[in-house]
C-alpha cells in the first residue's frame, strides 16, 4: 500500500484518525489503512489532548505590579490624550462600588 506521507506524519504526532481526516479532507478508513500498514496502535486520549492542543485551564492572572510612579506617569499620559491634563486621580474608595460589580 502507498502512504500518504502527511497521513503519516499526523498519526506518528499522536493525532486521532478523525483528527487527520478532518485536516487532511480525506475519509477516516484511508487514515485507518495507514495506520494499520505502519503497525502503529490508535492514539490514546492523553495523546490526543497533547496533539491536539486541547484547551486547558489558563494562567492565573498576574497582579499589575505597576509602581507609584508608573501609575501617576500614566495617569499623566491618559489625561494628556483625552485633553484634561490637569485632572485629579481617582482614589481607590471612588472606584470601590464600581470594581465590586
């Protein structure tokens, strides 16, 4: 039998037949007949979510980190832009109601 060596190199990545077929456009029995003829087993599930790059859960969210400083130099440059360069910084008890919802 010939190989489709784009077949191949998706089953030797650990990809399911479905998976291939579905990238490739072909049917799942052409995937299944290369897979038999290089003699290697079907893809198991924990090969199949690291094939796949299934979603896992994502990072946790880093704190902001920002300085003192940063933060008024941004402050300045956020004012600047909207054109209110003198405008007083909202303090954290301002926000309180609105970071809560």
């Amino acid at each position: 039998m010939k190989v489709r060596a784009d077949i191949a190199a998706l089953i030797r990545e650990g990809h399911t037949n479905a998976s291939i077929a579905a990238r490739l456009n072909c049917g799942t029995t052409t995937v299944a007949r290369t897979r038999q003829a290089l003699r290697l087993p079907g893809a198991d599930k924990l090969h199949q979510l690291y094939a796949e790059a299934a979603p896992t859960r994502p990072e946790p969210a880093q704190p902001w980190g920002w300085t003192q400083q940063q933060q008024d130099d941004h402050w300045k440059a956020l004012c600047a832009s909207v054109g209110t360069p003198d405008a007083p910084r909202p303090t954290r008890t301002q926000n309180t109601p609105q970071n809560a919802a």
